[in-house]
C-alpha cells in the first residue's frame, strides 16, 4: 500500500480510503458479516483510512462493530461527517456528535467533516451558531483530531470556503471527467499550497468510469496495449497528482477491494507517461461528444452580477448528456441549489457581462437558456422547493 502524509500532523494515510456508503443491503439493512470480510481484508492490505456519515444509514453502526469484533479501532482514522445543514442551535452538534460516538463505539473521530459545505453562506450560518467554536473546543478535548469539510460546488466557492476558516482538512470530487469541473484541478491545487491534505470522492464518477464507459472510450484505453480495467485506469490518473492524499471508493465486493489495494500500491504520484495521459484526452472526448456547451470552467466570467455559477452550470448541462439526465440534474441541484446562496442558471438576468470577459466567444446567455429549459424542469422546482426545508436554511 503507498501511504501519503498529512502535512498538517504526520499522519501517515493509506492512499486508498474504504468508502463505507455503498455496504452491501439484505432485508433491510446492511449484510455486516459481508461488509466485514471486505474491511478486514481492506485492513489487511493496508487501508487505513474509513470514510462514514451521521446521513449513512447504518453504516457508522456497521464499521463501529467491526472495529470491536476485530479490536482495530486503532489502526483506523476514522472519517465521518456532521448532517451540518440540520443544525439549528449548537445542541444539534453536540447531540448528533455524540450519537454519531456511540454508534462507532469510540471516544474520538479522527477526521470530523462538515457534510457538503458547499459555500461560504452555509459556514457563516454556522458560525453564528456558534460551530466554530464547537469544533475548537472539541480539538482541544481530543474528541475531534481534525475537522474539514466535503464539498460540492464550483472553483471559486470552493476557494473562499477554504479561506473563511483554519480547516485541516477538505474533500472533494475529482476525476478525470471533473478535472475542470467542482473544485477541479485548480481547487486541489489551491488547497495543497495551503498545506491541506485533500481527500477525493467520486473517484470513478459513482462507477460511470468503471463499467459505464462508452466502448469507444474503453477501445481508446485499449490502444495502449496495457490490460487495464476502466476503473484501474481512473484511479490512476487521480493518484498521478501529487497533491491527493486519499482517494475513497465504495468497495463492497472483496474483488473490488483486492483491485483497488493492488492499484494502490503501484500508481506513484508522477507515473503516468505523456503517452499514457494523452489516451485519457482520447477516452474523455469519446465521453463528450454529447457535449452541448465547449465551456473550458476558466473561469473569466464570474463573478456574475446576479450570482450565476456559470461553469458549474454548464458542467452540470454537459454531464446531462454526456452522464445521463438524472445524473446531469442531481449534480445541478447538490452544487447550485442545495446551499446557503442558489447559484442556478434561473438567476440569469442577460445582463452580458460574461459574454464580453468569454475568451472561448461562447453566446452564455443563450446556453444558460437551455440549462434552465432542461435542468430546472418540474422535478428541479420540486426539490428547489423542498431544499430549505430539508437543509434546514
């Protein structure tokens, strides 16, 4: 297993972090005996890095209890992560915080996330509730060792979140599909030069780089004359960058943790040849080719007046063909609408400032017109209804 250091603290972590979302479900709950053997052969390979949530269901219980049949807890830093947008008063931390202990039958979390934190407006919400100095006090007392947050959004969010606070730690999504896209490379790159350690999920777009690759994209790969699986070769243009500490993937399959723990160990940062990069440009343009928008996420056009996200708006239009609606709508509605401050395609006004700073020339106001007519359909308005009730803002 390669192991990359936390510059924050030393902490030696596995470059692959079990995601602890995806446990195989029987009856109603997840199948603990199946998800324990996945685990412990994980453990056994050399992961040490386990990735929960208070949102999980039953998962936080499920790695609690494998933690104490195998008396492991400590050989494991634990990730799990606070349901931030339920907080209401600074109880709600203390409370969930503490069941979120109970459930993983330890005195300590070693990596505490706010879970998608997705822009500036949310943390200052919570800062007035007080969960800044929440989380202070709970590093002191050695409860929390570091605390972080998930994210979902843009470049620009991302980078002011990074700069509203002291964090220790982020995590974001990040794949040779999202290399302009979310955070993207120049998020990873930003953090880094803060010295923070950056956690990656999505790795493989929720599988849709591992067995949902186009066959012309999966015969580009092939060209190379290296037996590679699809999923190989995405986790290895993520451990190809320097500055990624862990890559998370939801292994429920023993197949799947033996793969990934092998793939681990050989993908060095820097190892991939021009040659080998080049036939990830050839695999990505077979994945686009039902791209609707040639936005390139530079980033000239923000801030705009009204608020818009325009590159994350248009990377959300794109992943609608390129990814499937579902998937295309559920990214538009986690890194525009399921936050403090909307910053969906809807808010445009045609003012035109964006089109005068444009250098790829791209008539935004019309093509933000169609993201509105495809993305914000009566599904969208239903859950744009529903978000503040349910993130609680």
């Amino acid at each position: 297993m390669q192991y990359r250091i936390n510059p924050r603290n030393g902490d030696s972590l596995s470059a692959l972090g079990f995601g602890c979302m995806r446990f195989t479900r029987r009856g109603g709950g997840i199948d603990q005996e199946k998800a324990n053997r996945e685990m412990k052969r994980a453990l056994e390979l050399g992961v040490n890095y386990f990735d929960t949530a208070y949102a999980y269901p039953g998962s936080e219980a499920c790695l609690g209890s494998f933690m104490k049949t195998y008396g492991c807890r400590d050989e494991i830093k634990i990730a799990t992560k606070l349901p931030q947008y339920r907080v209401q008063k600074p109880e709600d931390a203390e409370r969930w915080f503490n069941e979120e202990l109970e459930r993983l039958q330890t005195d300590h979390v070693d990596y505490y996330l706010m879970h998608m934190l997705n822009d500036e407006g949310s943390w200052a919400r919570l800062r007035a509730l007080g969960v800044d100095k929440w989380l202070e006090e709970k590093k002191a007392s050695g409860a929390i060792r570091n605390a972080g947050f998930s994210f979902h959004g843009g470049t620009l969010q991302f980078k002011a979140l990074l700069d509203a606070w002291d964090w220790d730690f982020c995590q974001i999504q990040f794949n040779y599909m999202d290399e302009r896209s979310q955070a993207g490379i120049d998020g990873l790159k930003y953090a880094n030069e803060k010295g923070l350690p950056v956690i990656i999920m999505e790795p493989l777009r929720g599988g849709r780089l591992a067995g949902g690759l186009p066959a012309t994209a999966r015969q580009a790969f092939d060209a190379s004359g290296t037996v590679r699986s699809p999923a190989d070769w995405g986790l290895r243009w993520i451990w190809n960058h320097p500055e990624v500490t862990v890559v998370l993937s939801g292994m429920n399959d023993l197949a799947q943790v033996e793969e990934n723990c092998r793939v681990a160990s050989e993908a060095l940062p820097g190892h991939l040849s021009d040659a080998e990069l080049a036939l990830y440009d050839k695999a990505l343009g077979e994945i686009q080719k039902n791209i609707k928008v040639g936005c390139t996420g530079c980033g000239y056009c923000q801030p705009c007046p009204r608020g818009v996200d325009i590159p994350t708006c248009f990377a959300a239009y794109n992943a609608s063909y390129a990814d499937g609606l579902i998937n295309g709508m559920r990214e538009y509605l986690m890194c525009t609408t399921l936050r403090k401050t909307h910053s969906n395609a809807g808010l445009c006004v045609k003012c035109g400032k964006c089109e005068a700073a444009c250098p790829q020339h791209i008539a935004i106001r019309d093509m933000l017109d169609g993201v509105k007519r495809r993305l914000e359909n009566p599904i969208y308005k239903i859950a744009a209804w529903g978000a503040p009730k349910i993130m609680k803002y």
